[in-house]
C-alpha cells in the first residue's frame, strides 16, 4: 500500500504564488510516476502536471509557465510550485502515484483563489 499526504493548499489572491507538497509513505519501490491532478466543483478531474521516475516532467497547457512540479527523494515528497495563480486554479488538488498498474492518491487540497 501507498499512502500520500498534502499539504500547502489554501486562499491566495490572483497572481500570487503557493507550493503544495505530497509526503508519500509505504510501500514506495517500483513508482513509475508521481503527479498532481485537480477538480473543480462541476469539473472533470483533470492532470495538472506529472513528473517520471526518470526525471521527465509534463504540464498541462494551462500551467505551462506557471506551476513547476519538482520531487525530494530522500524526502519521499513531491511539489507543485504554483506561480501567477489566477481564479481558474481554484479547485480541489490532489496528489497521486503510479506504482506498477496501480494508482493511489491522497485525499486533496483545497486551493481557492479569491479576490
């Protein structure tokens, strides 16, 4: 089992900056991929940005610019920096993991961007 934790989510203004992290613990060998997705009310849960065990890293076109996804090994923590945050963003985040054939994701964070 894998089992994740974030933190970091909260109300900012637009255009202001806010990091999430996602502590990752148990059964951690043979993670292919760690990433962090969003839903906003009504939405589709959707990928926000993912980084390989390898060090590849992928964006949505929409954060492309602004959110850098970056991971701590000795740490078992991965990040979301999150830049220029505009009204759009706001949503429920949520960090995963791909181990083998499976998925596991925590149990999200608020991020709310607000006027």
């Amino acid at each position: 089992q894998v089992q994740l934790v974030e933190s970091g989510g909260g109300l900012v203004q637009p255009g202001e900056p806010l990091r999430l992290s996602c502590v990752v613990s148990g059964s951690i060998s043979s993670i292919r991929s760690m990433g962090w997705h969003r839903q906003a009310p009504g939405k589709q849960r959707e990928l926000v940005a993912s980084i390989t065990s390898g060090g590849s890293t992928y964006y949505a076109d929409f954060v492309k610019g602004r959110f850098t996804i970056s991971r701590d090994s000795a740490k078992n923590t991965v990040y979301l920096q999150m830049n220029s945050l505009k009204f759009e963003d706001t949503a429920v985040y949520y960090c995963g993991v791909i181990k083998g054939f499976q998925s596991y994701w925590g149990q999200g964070t608020q991020v709310t961007v607000s006027s």
